[in-house]
C-alpha cells in the first residue's frame, strides 16, 4: 500500500475538544505492564516443568529390604518457551501541512485555534493507541509461530491458545458462579496455586454472572481488589476467592481464568534505542515520515495455572428479583409515625 501523508486537503483543521470514538481500552497490558521482562533473544525462556511430589503413597518396606538400596529414578524436565513479535507502524505529513495549522474548517469563532495544535504530535499519539490495541489484542488471542526465515514472521503466543489444560467447554449456556467453582477446582487438582486468580470475561458473561448471584440469593462483591489502579470486583466460592474483570479482545463466548502473578511482557529492546522508539525515516520530498518500533512477546507461565471457558451463551436473560422495591414519595417519608 502506498504512503498516506497527512496534507492540507486530506487532513483539515478544527476547532474544539476531540473525542475518540474508538476503543484504547488495553487492561491486561496495564495490569501487568509493571511486570515487564526484557529479553535479548527472539526466543525466550517461560520456564521448566517437572513432576515431582505425587499423590503420595505408603512405603512397604521391611528391614532386610532397607538393606538393599531401591532402584534408582531420575526426575525429568522440560521447557517452554514463546517469541517476541515486531509492532510497527508509520506516519508521514507534508510540510505545506506542518505550515498550515492556522487554516480552520468547520465552525469557529474568533480567537480559536487548530486543535491539535501540531498535526505529527497527533498523528503519532493515533498510531501508538493502535499499537497498544493491537498488543492486548495479540496477548489475549495470539497464534504462535517461529520464523523459520527472514520473509516469515514470529508471532507470540496468545493466552487463549495457550491454556490446553483446563478448559470447560459451556455448550451455549450462561457462566454461573457454579461453573467458576468447577474451574479452580481443576486449577487445584492440576496442583496450581488458587489464590487471586481473575476470570477475564467479556460484559455479557459479566451479565450472567451477576444474574446468576441475583437468583441465588448470592452477592458479587464490587471493588473489593486493586491491582496496578484496576479496580476488581469478586464472588466467593467454596475453594476460594475469584476476581472478575471486564476483559477486552477475547473471542465470544470465551472467558479465561488467569493467574495474573505469573503473566508478564517481554520486551526485545533494540540496543541504543530502547524498547519502544520513534525515528525519522529517510526523506524523498517536501514532508516527513516516521517509524514506531517495538519488539514485544508473552510470558504467560505456565499453561496450567489457568483455566478457559469456551462456549458461553453470547445472550443475557435478565434476573427476575425475588423482592420487590418500593420507593415512597417524600411527602409520605414519615407519614404515620
């Protein structure tokens, strides 16, 4: 596709207060953006794992068999690994634009001026929100692939591909507080920590949890954890505590029960740049272009730390309240006493 530079007809001014209307929501970035990792190879280490411990059994050994030492076993391990994926976009504006901001269109009255009062500031900020998105995006739902050659691309493993262990498939029916009990019960039989796991949901599975609380007699508790300043709600099962979060990029019908202690990006950063960086391009005429880089993958742990629901009704049934509420008029506030 050819350059697309900003230039007096293609991109006019105006006045007054600019309103995105697209989505820059971007929570799982931000709730684990403070553990960031760098790494200075494409590929990089998310851990080993080995079994060790068991079920546990009863030893049956008599004392002429203590004489004898038993058999010796070695204990295996294996590794898992992601890669980090390039982020890359451009901008470009002609100069005749740079000198050209004091030209309104639109409505305006005297004394206002351009906003945004330079064109490249705004240009830049527009890419790098795309950016962002484009990075939850990629953690949440993230193919993986090594590149096996300088014309194929790495891509980094996303959760919802990562997560084979326990996973409850719904069969296009509401998530209830029931079903969630179920999934930290596989979490704990895979011998995974259950403590501040959060259900990452989507607004209609976040509808039918709390539906489900409201016919049960049930309590979904509002702001009840904070982490990196997201404000999470919780419900109360019999293995523990579960926060929830409305989620951004997941599929429909997907709601994903994250350890989020164990999930953190990794930055590849370029030396003598940094991780993220913006640099001008070489000029071919009257304007400028330039280039916003980054190097990013996934360290998600491991695998079986968390749980996927797949399969969720995309539709809300609202509740039906077990008690009415009366609201009195003022003039009746006290009336009787």
């Amino acid at each position: 596709m050819a350059d697309q530079f900003a230039t007096s007809f293609s991109t006019l001014n105006y006045s007054g207060m600019l309103f995105n209307r697209g989505n820059t929501r971007t929570p799982l970035s931000s709730i684990i953006g403070g553990r960031a990792k760098t790494t200075n190879h494409v590929e990089f280490v998310i851990g080993q794992e080995y079994s060790g411990g068991g079920n546990g059994s009863q030893p049956e050994i008599s004392e002429g068999a203590s004489l004898t030492a038993p058999d010796a076993t070695v204990a295996t391990r294996t590794q898992s690994t992601n890669v980090t994926q390039i982020f890359m976009e451009s901008v470009g504006i002609s100069y005749a634009k740079q000198s050209n901001m004091g030209t309104l269109s639109g409505v305006n009255v005297a004394s206002q001026t351009a906003n945004p009062i330079n064109e490249l500031d705004f240009q830049v900020a527009v890419k790098m929100q795309k950016v962002a998105r484009d990075i939850e995006y990629t953690f949440i739902n993230g193919e993986f692939s090594k590149a096996l050659s300088d014309s194929t691309a790495n891509k980094t493993r996303g959760l919802v591909s990562a997560i084979t262990s326990n996973v409850t498939a719904m069969g296009n029916k509401p998530l209830g507080l029931w079903n969630i009990a179920e999934m930290l019960k596989k979490v704990y039989e895979s011998n995974a920590p259950t403590q501040n796991l959060v259900l990452w949901c989507d607004a209609i599975t976040m509808f039918q949890i709390n539906a489900d609380a409201v016919n049960n007699g049930l309590t979904v508790i509002p702001a009840s954890r904070e982490i990196n300043g997201i404000a999470l709600s919780s419900v109360v099962t019999p293995l523990g505590v579960v926060y929830l979060y409305l989620g951004e990029c997941l599929p429909a019908g997907t709601a994903l029960l994250l350890n989020l202690d164990v999930i953190a990006p990794v930055y590849q950063p370029v030396p003598g740049k940094g991780n993220f960086f913006l640099e001008p391009l070489a000029k071919t005429g009257a304007g400028e272009k330039y280039q916003l880089f980054g190097q990013l993958g996934l360290d998600h742990g491991p695998e079986w730390y968390h749980g996927k629901f797949t399969g969720i009704a995309t539709t809300f049934t609202a509740p039906t309240y077990s008690r009415s509420v009366y609201v009195a008029n003022a003039s009746e506030i006290g009336a009787g006493a």
